[in-house]
C-alpha cells in the first residue's frame, strides 16, 4: 500500500520493510528499506534480477509490495512523480509535442493549455526546435529526451528512471549524464536511478543503494561526498576512481553474501 505521512525534515520519501513476491514463490523484494530526501539522486545499483526495477515501480504506484509500505512526507505524494523507462515508449503516430502532452492529455488538459509547459520542457532538455518532428526521425538520444520531456511535464518533485541510457552508445551516454546534472540542477527535482554501471552511478550520485538478489534489498549505501555541478575533471579524477573501487568492492561482497 502506499501512505501518507507528515514532514519529516527533509525526508522525501522511505521504503520501510518492503516486500514483493510474484506468484507464489518469485521473491523479488525482502525488506528492502530506503530513505529519499530532497534533492538527492539516489542510484539504485546491483546485477540483473535483484529488484532495481521492481522497487521503481513500487515507488511509482505501478505495482503494489507483498509487504511493508511506502511513506510520503506531508502532501509530495505521488502526484508529483515522472516516470523514465529504459525504452523511450513513444507514440511513433504522434509528434513530439503530442508524445510529451500524454500525461496532460490523460488529466483533461487539452493541447492548447499544455502547448507553454510543452515547449518548456522541450527547450529544457534542448529539443525546442522538434516540436512538429515524429519519433521516426530522432537519433536513440533525442528520443529519450523526449521521454524525459513528457516526465517533466506535469512538474515532478521525484523523477523515477529506469535504466533509461543503457542502450545508447558510450558518447551518447555520457553527454545524456552531463545533461541530466543540469536538468536536475535548473528543476531542483529528486532523482531515483536505476543502473548497472558503477561508473555512470558515481558520477551521477550522491548516494548509492548496493543491492543485491535471492532475494533484492539493500546490501550497502555508499555517499558520494562531491559537490555539483560534475564535469569531465571529476571523472578523470583520483576521488572518482576510488569511489569507482568502493562501490565495486561493495557490490562484490554483496554478490558473495547473497550466493
């Protein structure tokens, strides 16, 4: 179930003791507990199959846990979520503009009300100039921009991103992690990003949840004490490489306590 709470300081939002069983006997989830503050990007990082993606979907109301709860702080309760999938999920019929309208579309708010906030978002992950384009004629990153756009659209407190650069090539990827820094830095939203890449987890994070399978939870946090904005000198620096080795070290032990 999903609850309300009243302010905790800073507190976001929490996993308390989440569990999730598909069927009768897929343990996806056990008592996974996490806390979300505002402002944090929070990377949730570990081997297929140990729940990353489920705990997005819990937080997103998609799915509902076995067990536990997810609490909201005061009145930032899911209203104000933006959801990223790993494929861009675009309407290959539709515009952009009409592909980022969706989520207004489904709350009654037709395209002439939505058209300034449209354009906003456009110009915020730098696709002002593609408005009229259709999906078919954008490159793997400028459809995920567009993906981003739609989840900016409704003025998400948390954005919720799964995987969302693992198919793009390496440059791609790292321009897309570049820009996702300052898109964060010019919203002032929360960020909850699922990855399978130390590297990308590190330069983006200021937290990391190391997590684990049979079943998923969190095995280890890891703070990235580094200021932002972030740039091509952190990752060619000495501090990166370390964190590099901490959370690789820590997603070792936590693949070997869970075997």
């Amino acid at each position: 179930m999903q609850d309300s709470d009243q302010s905790n300081g800073d507190l976001l939002l929490a996993m308390q003791g989440v569990g999730k069983t598909f069927g009768t006997d897929v343990e996806a989830l056990r008592d996974m507990s996490l806390d979300v503050h505002f402002g944090d990007f929070v990377s949730l990082l570990g081997p297929s199959g140990c729940g990353k993606s489920t705990a997005l979907r819990i937080i997103a109301n998609l799915i509902s846990p076995t067990r536990g709860r997810v609490v909201w702080s005061g009145d930032n309760r899911q209203g104000s979520v933006g959801v990223v999938f790993q494929e861009p999920t675009l309407m290959p019929w539709a515009s952009v503009a009409k592909n980022v309208w969706l989520p207004h579309r489904l709350s009654g708010i037709s395209m002439r009300q939505a058209r300034p906030k449209i354009q906003q978002c456009l110009e915020i992950v730098g696709l002002e100039d593609f408005s009229d384009s259709y999906p078919r004629e954008l490159s793997g990153g400028m459809k995920m921009r567009v993906s981003i756009a739609r989840a900016l659209v409704t003025n998400p407190r948390v954005i919720l991103m799964d995987e969302p650069f693992a198919a793009l090539d390496e440059i791609t990827r790292f321009k897309l992690n570049y820009d996702l820094l300052k898109l964060k830095e010019n919203v002032g939203c929360t960020v909850i990003f699922v990855t399978h890449s130390v590297f990308e987890s590190v330069f983006l994070s200021n937290r990391i949840a190391v997590m684990v399978a049979r079943p998923g939870r969190v095995f280890e946090e890891v703070a990235v004490d580094e200021g932002y904005p972030r740039d091509e000198s952190f990752r060619t620096s000495s501090n990166y490489a370390a964190y590099c080795r901490k959370v690789s070290e820590s997603l070792r032990q936590g693949i070997e306590a869970s075997t």
